[in-house]
C-alpha cells in the first residue's frame, strides 16, 4: 500500500485482503489516517478519510484497487 496521503483520484494502490473487511469487487472502502483497516464506503465516512477506494480484483491475499474519491480540504 502507498502512502494514502499521497495517492490521488485515478491512481492505482494494492491492500491485503486481511485489513478489508469482507472484501468484494466493485465496492468501495475507505480508511482513516490512523488506523489500519479498510470499511465499507458511507456518503457519511468521506469527509474523516483522505481516501476511498474500489477494488477491481482481488489476487490471493491482495485486493487490487482504484481511488475513487478524495475530500476537498
């Protein structure tokens, strides 16, 4: 995983499945700063995560994935 901060709307970043909880292609996950695991993506959860996410495959034990969405800051 690159360093979430960083990463930008269109960029590719990878995630091991064990830090998404119940991982499915499509959805999309988003994380806070300080912590560890990925969650289902709320309209509600945005504004505290510098990142969401869609998996777009999954490959053994590593979810591939798109940002989808950064809050304006």
């Amino acid at each position: 995983m690159q360093d979430i901060r960083r990463l930008e709307v269109g960029m590719t970043t990878k995630i091991d499945t064990d830090q998404v909880k119940e991982p499915e292609v499509g959805r999309e996950y988003v994380r806070g700063l300080d912590s560890n695991s990925w969650l289902l993506f709320t309209k509600d959860m945005a504004d505290d995560s510098p990142a969401v996410v869609r998996i777009d495959s999954i490959d053994g034990d590593v979810c591939h994935c798109t940002v989808t969405r950064k809050p304006n800051r």
